[in-house]
C-alpha cells in the first residue's frame, strides 16, 4: 500500500508506542514481583499492595507514554494499520523478559516472534487506505449501525460471563480468561479512542467537535474500557509468564480490534479479494507464531514445576471449562513458596 503523509505519521507512532508498552510489561511486573514479596499478597488474588510501589508506577508511566503515542496514531491511520503493530511489543517484552525477569526465551519461543512480525508485516502492506472522516456525527452513525451493535451486545454479553463465571472458576490456571477480557474491552476502546482522535484532530484544524454530546460519550466509553483493562492485565501479569501474557494478548486484541473496524469503519470495502485474503493468511502466521510461543512456555513451565507431569494444549473452550480446574488453581498456589525465595534472592542483589 502506498503511504499518505498521515499514514507514515501513524505509522512512526505506532512503532514508539510498542516500544514504549513493551517494557511496560517488565517493569510493572518486577514492581508487581515487589509488592507481593513486601506484603504478601499478590494482585492475581486481589491484592492492590502494588500501588504503593514506585517501581510498578514507573511501569504504568511507561505505558501511559506508548498509550498516548498510540491514542494519536489512530488519528492519523487507520486501526487495521495501527494495531497490528503492536507485535513489535511482543519482542521487547519477551526479550526484556529473558534478560531482566530471567523468564527464558528458547529457539521455539524466538521462532514465534518472528513469526508474529512476519505475519504483521504482511498486514501492513496489504492494509486498506482509510475514508476521510469530516465529523464525530459520521464515526456515531458508524457506531449504531445494526451490525456493529451486535457486536457489541456480544462483547458485553461474552466479557460478562468471563468475569462472573470462567474468572472464579479458571482465571488463576487459565490465561486466556483475563486475556479474553482485556482483548474484547480492548476492542472497544480502541474504536471509541478512534473516534475521540479523529474529533480532536478535526478540532484542532479549526471544525470544534468537542461541542457534540457524541464525542463525550466515546470518551466515557474509552475510560470505562481502559480501567477494565488495565485491572484485569494487572491480574494476568502478575498470574503467568509474561512471554506468554504479551503475544497471547496481542493475537486476541489485534484479531478483535480488526473485526470490529472492519464491521463499523467497512475497512475491506474497496479492496479486491487477494489483499483481503492476504491480510487474513498474515493473522494466521501470527496466530501460529503465538500458538508456537505459547507451546513453548508451557511446556518449559510444567518442565521447570511439574517433573513428569506433561503440559496439554486443550482447545479454547477445553480451557475455559476444564475439569482440572481447582488442580491446576491449587498447583498455582504451591509455586508461591518458590516465588518467594526468588523475591528474597532479588532484594539481596
């Protein structure tokens, strides 16, 4: 595809924030590793110690840097281009991981990487140019057509029945319950985030949209949606490997962000069918890339804690729903002492 100016403005901004969100993950986590060995209670269980940790704050600095960077690049290009980007967050968190966390990165989990960069390159060239948009009132006319609305209704119905059912259940054994959650509320947001960009793009070039009732109610949306995420994150940090949590949260909230701009933005209308099925074939080559990561970090885990127990690879809805459950929960539980020693030989050093 070839670049506008405002696509290689969004595209520059991109690129800064995974960067930016990619060590992130590092520091917040170290500083979530602190927390729990000062208080004794880790935020996986509930606890919220980690706020008072300046370690964790500069993590979320960190974040917020690459949040906001993104937050300006979707006002410049479209979401099918931005978001797919992210994957480079994925090699700094997992190369940070394997150097400053000591959370081993092997050949498999390196092959994965580039798997995910290969299949996010091959997006980005064949990602559709955008309509201009003139007015907040365009994006909200987007926003309740029939289709998006049902979307949504399925986000809200789904993103419900994870924190009230499968969270008590299987969110400590199963990462894909608070992934899930920050990927389908991710998705929202980043449309509201587009929408609320575009109005203060469009405002700043002299059309004042922030006078439209429209534009507050995408930026409620958008903190409704952030705080949502940035809980359930925190849990999943904090819960597994973060070469795990990183490029299984980028497939789930890149592949739904995708849909959902695709439904509401009409991103593939225009395109011919080899660009379409060329950006599809990219998703898989990433889907497989995190699949061969996340193998990866399974396997070494239950290598590492369980002896001879094998770790299995059950399908998603396996996984939502298995009945080793409270084994896996309990087993969680029994690595905490192992932890702990980690924790003191890290404050010795």
């Amino acid at each position: 595809m070839g670049f506008s100016q405002d696509n290689l403005k969004g595209f520059v901004l991109a690129l800064s924030s995974s960067a930016f969100i990619g060590a992130s993950f590092i520091i917040k986590k170290k500083g979530l590793r602190r927390a729990a060995a000062a208080s004794g209670v880790r935020a996986g269980v509930g606890g919220f110690s980690y706020l008072l940790e300046p370690l964790w704050w500069l993590g979320m600095i960190t974040m917020i840097v690459g949040e906001v960077a993104n937050f300006v690049a979707y006002a410049f290009a479209p979401a099918v281009l931005v978001t797919p980007l992210g994957a480079l967050s994925i090699i700094v968190s997992a190369v940070l991981a394997h150097f400053i966390l000591n959370e081993k990165l092997h050949q498999l989990g390196i092959l994965g990487c580039v798997m995910c960069i290969a299949g996010s390159i091959v997006i980005v060239i064949h990602a559709p140019q955008e309509s201009p948009i003139t007015s907040v009132q365009e994006i909200w006319s987007m926003a309740t057509q029939p289709a998006f609305l049902l979307y949504v209704g399925s986000v809200i119905v789904l993103v419900f029945i994870m924190i009230f059912h499968f969270a008590p259940q299987c969110g400590h054994s199963n990462v894909l319950v608070f992934t899930g959650i920050c990927s389908f509320m991710g998705s929202l947001s980043v449309m509201s985030v587009k929408a609320v960009g575009t109005a203060l793009k469009l405002t700043f070039e002299g059309n004042n949209q922030l006078l439209y009732p429209e534009t507050w109610f995408f930026v409620f949306i958008v903190a409704t949606c952030v705080i949502t995420q940035m809980n359930y994150l925190n849990k999943a940090l904090d819960t597994f490997n973060t070469a795990v949590v990183s490029p299984i949260y980028y497939v789930m909230f890149t592949s739904l962000t995708i849909l959902a701009s695709v439904i509401m933005f009409k991103d593939w209308d225009g395109q011919n069918v080899g660009s379409i099925i060329s950006e599809i074939c990219g998703f898989i080559v990433v889907l497989s890339g995190t699949i061969v990561l996340h193998t990866t970090r399974e396997f070494e885990r239950s290598s590492s804690f369980r002896g001879s127990y094998a770790s299995l690879s059950p399908t998603l809805s396996a996984r939502l729903c298995n009945g080793n459950g409270e084994f896996m929960k309990h087993e969680e539980e029994n690595l905490l002492p192992d932890e702990a020693v980690f924790f003191q030989r890290q404050e010795m050093h």
